[in-house]
C-alpha cells in the first residue's frame, strides 16, 4: 500500500468504555505520527467503571471516585473530545449522526458504546422499572429511595429483576446499604425467571452465592416473571405481590439500537468482528467490549474483554496509520471472576475453584482502583 496522502486521515473512536479508556491511555505514550487526526465522541466526561458501581450502591466510596476523566486522557493522547450521543452510523459513507444534530465523518471508526440494559416488555415498565444502566440515572433514583424509605414515605421493600451476577451484586449491596442507613428490615426481593442463579457459572460458585444471599435474607423469586410495575407494586407470573420503593432492571445487557438499526453485520444486535475487531461487512469500523459479537469465539459481556481489547485498538490505530497488516485480539479462555457481597467480603472464582473473604474483596477494590488510577489523569490547564 502506498503512502499517506497529503488529506489528513481521521479516526473516530466512538464511546468512552474501557476499551477506549484504555486505548487512549496507550496513545498518550506512543503518540501517531502526523497525518492523522482522532476524535472521541461520548455522552459523558467521564466513563463510570461499572466493576466497583456495587461499592457505591453499598456506600463504601462514591460515584465521583469511581469515574474515568475522559478529558484528560483524550489531551494527553492528542485527541479531540466532543461531548455527545451518537443516535446513528452510516456504515457507507463513513458517517455517524449525533443527538445534536451535527454529522461527523472518518476514515476509521472504533465502537466501544457498551450496552443498555435488556427492557422488559409489561405494564408499568416504562415508568416503573429503573435500569442499572445508564450508571448516573439510577444513582440518583436509589439515593432517592434510600431517602423514602428512611422517611416512612415509601416500605422499605426492593425489587431487582435478574439473579445473574450483577443482580446479586446489585440485590448484596442494596441489602448492606439499608442495613447501615438504619433500616435493618428492609426487605430485598431478587425475582429471575429462569430456575437457577448466576446461570453459565460453575456450580461451586452458585452455591457459595445462595448462601451469600441466604445470609443476607434476600427474598429469591426463581421461575417467576413480572407481570407489572403499578404504584411500588410488583406483581408476578406466580400470583405473589411485592411492595418496592425501586424496582430494578438487571436483567442482562442490551446492544444500543442504532448499531442494528445501521447496515454492519450483527449477532444478536452486537457487530460482528473478525479476530483483529474489525468489522466483517466493513472493515473500517472496529468494535470491542459490549458492543461487539467476537465471531471466532464468542464472549459473554464482561469488562474484562473490553479492557484486555484497549491495547490491541491501541496498536491497531498505529498500525492502520503506517499502512501496516493489524494484530490480532486473543481473549483468554477463562477469567477472574470476583463478586462483591455488599459488606466489605467477596467471592473469587476460576476454573471452578473459589474462594471468599474479606481478603477477596480487599483484592476486588484493590484491582478496580488501580485501573481508575491508571487511567485517571489530572486535568490540564
């Protein structure tokens, strides 16, 4: 291929997840060479990272400590920032749509968007069901509920819809946090309609998690459906009713609608890449974390995955820049799982072999801080 042309070349790198926290934070020592200009587009300054969001709903550090400047990388990197959503791609003429109107153009983009939050189709959904994404939204509403419940306003009654491992996380945490506000009865319901927790991980894990959440009271409704949400009353598929002051979504991540919408191969509304995160209907476009469906050896949604794709987009980028053949992404086979218990204890599990303690959750905390750190950069005057 032959050399750079004298037309500046342009990336975008569209959403601040891990995978792009992580990219830009390689860009910043390893800056590319002239003749190619990045921008990245992002709802929000900062990315919230969602593995330590249990230790905010459980009052152990707050949302602003758990928050990815994305500012400060982008300076350090040399990248644009523009603070937007992007409602659309137009995967042939190499342009996205934003929400306010405006239209930017590249000559590579990178996706790494994350996901939503599976909607549930009943009455009262809308309205009454609040989602554990996006991140800010629902923090606020259960700090609202924290205040209800407190003041008699509401029972002291939650429901969190999906007993995989972010709603037992979610369901531990909501259970610590009102115990050490000073309502100690409070009741957490945890309602799947599947007959089995954390199901896809192994058993050891699961049974360390029924008890975990046995020690805890929390209310285990399996093979049970919401039928609807009407005035803080929860009514399910088996005729029981449940009283909730917050009903939460966790059941299970949702691709943004604008990527199947668009003309990009998709798997379940996620783009279809190949083992170098491009694009298998056109290669230009990149995606990684949740927003991706890896065609070689599909991945579950995990931060992990996003995180480990930062340096090969990284690399990538570089690549594409001098012209030269890209890298592969190699996901691991398995992975370090750890999962918070709401009090200051958690459980670790690989290969089916776990472990639980306190000494775990010092090890979550310390691992999830460590990436905030690295990734956090004063900002520049």
């Amino acid at each position: 291929m032959g050399a750079l042309t004298a037309r500046d070349r342009h990336v975008l790198l569209a959403g601040g997840g891990h995978a792009h926290a992580v990219a830009l934070r390689r860009l910043a020592k390893k800056p590319l060479a002239p003749g190619v200009s990045l921008t990245l587009v992002a709802p929000s300054t900062q990315n919230l990272y969602s593995g330590a969001l249990p230790g905010v709903i459980a009052g152990h550090w707050t949302a602003d400590s758990i928050g990815v400047p994305l500012e400060p990388l982008c300076a350090a990197a040399g990248v644009s920032f523009v603070q937007d959503s992007i409602t659309s791609i137009d995967a042939g003429a190499n342009t996205v749509q934003l929400a306010s109107g405006n239209t930017l153009s590249f000559d590579l983009a990178s996706l790494d968007v994350g996901s939503g939050i599976r909607p549930l189709e009943f009455a009262g959904s809308k309205n009454g069901l609040v989602p554990i994404r996006p991140i800010s939204p629902f923090l606020l509403k259960w700090q609202d509920a924290i205040k209800s419940i407190r003041g008699s306003d509401t029972p002291p009654s939650i429901v969190v819809i999906g007993a995989g491992l972010a709603g037992i996380e979610v369901a531990l945490a909501i259970k610590f946090r009102l115990t050490q506000v000073g309502v100690p009865d409070a009741k957490v319901h945890l309602v799947d309609a599947g007959n089995e927790i954390a199901s896809g991980n192994s058993l050891a894990l699961r049974r360390k998690l029924y008890r975990a959440l046995d020690r805890a009271n929390i209310a285990l409704w399996l093979n049970a459906r919401v039928r609807s949400v009407d005035a803080g009353i929860v009514s399910l598929s088996t005729g029981e009713t449940l009283e909730a002051a917050l009903a939460v979504n966790c059941a299970g991540s949702a691709p943004h609608d604008w990527i199947g919408e668009s003309a990009l191969s998709t798997v379940q509304g996620r783009v279809e890449v190949d083992p170098c995160l491009r694009s298998t209907s056109h290669t230009n476009i990149w995606a990684a974390g949740d927003t991706s469906y890896f065609k070689a050896s599909p991945l579950e949604p995990a931060g992990v995955f996003a995180v480990r794709a930062g340096p090969v987009i990284a690399e990538n980028i570089q690549r594409w820049s001098q012209d030269q053949p890209l890298t592969h992404f190699n996901p691991q086979s398995d992975y370090l799982k750890l999962v918070s218990l709401g009090e200051q204890k958690a459980i670790a599990e690989k290969f089916g072999i776990t472990l639980e303690g306190g000494w775990v959750w010092k090890l979550k905390k310390w691992i999830d801080f460590s990436f905030l750190r690295q990734h956090s950069l004063p900002a520049r005057d």
